[in-house]
C-alpha cells in the first residue's frame, strides 16, 4: 500500500478502533484514529493525507449521517472513499447508509476478508 495513503478509522468505542487498527496493521495498512466526528474534522483538515475513511455510523454528538455530507464538503474530500461500519444489520440499513453518501457498507462484527476486499477496491496499491 502506498504510505502516503491513511486509513482513518471513526469510532466512539476504543475496542472496535483497537480490533480493526490491529487487523489492518497486520496488512501493512497505515491508521489514524479518531474516538468522534470532531477529532475525526480535525485530522481530514490538517492535510494527513487520508485515503479512506471507515465510519462508525452510529456515534453521539454527531453520527455518520450527519458527517458524510460533512466530509464531503470538505477541500479535497469530495470524493474520498466512506467505508460505512456499523452495527445496524437490518433490512434498509445498508441502502440507507449508501444514500446517505457512503462508498461502501459493513456491517459489525467486521468481516476481515470482506473489509480487505473493500479496502482493495478503493485503495489501489
């Protein structure tokens, strides 16, 4: 992967960041983490060189709902791949989550093997 590209992993719950930043180290994959939405703003507009995001949509103060319009409005993030990571398994999630501007959806627990796939797809080597 080129390191220049980050993986920015938005999560409320410091056990699913520290399960999904172990996976993904073990893949040679670069993380940056953010427990909530303003620490994840902070780090998209400090310039960290981010190439996808994986989104806890449901957080307080400030869900993936809400954020994804956020960070697409952002200089330069119009377009960046949002990985929507989530709890929520029901029938209507997984469209609700792509109209609300996802890239793609996974549901909790993770898939590893699905998640590397996504991660593939939408960060090329």
């Amino acid at each position: 992967m080129n390191e220049a590209k980050k993986i920015l992993i938005v999560d409320d719950d410091s056990r699913n960041i520290f399960a999904l930043q172990a996976v993904l180290r073990a893949r040679k994959y670069t993380c940056v983490t953010a427990a909530d939405m303003q620490e994840a703003l902070k780090l998209l507009q400090t310039g960290n060189e981010i190439g996808i995001v994986l989104l806890d949509m449901m957080m307080p103060d400030m869900d993936g709902y809400e954020a994804i319009p956020i960070i697409r409005g952002l200089p330069g993030y119009a377009t960046i791949p949002i990985i929507a990571v989530t709890a929520q398994a029901m029938k209507g999630d997984k469209e609700r989550c792509l109209q609300a501007g996802a890239s793609a959806y996974i549901a909790k627990p993770v898939d590893v093997d699905e998640l590397t796939k996504l991660l593939k797809d939408y960060l090329p080597a």
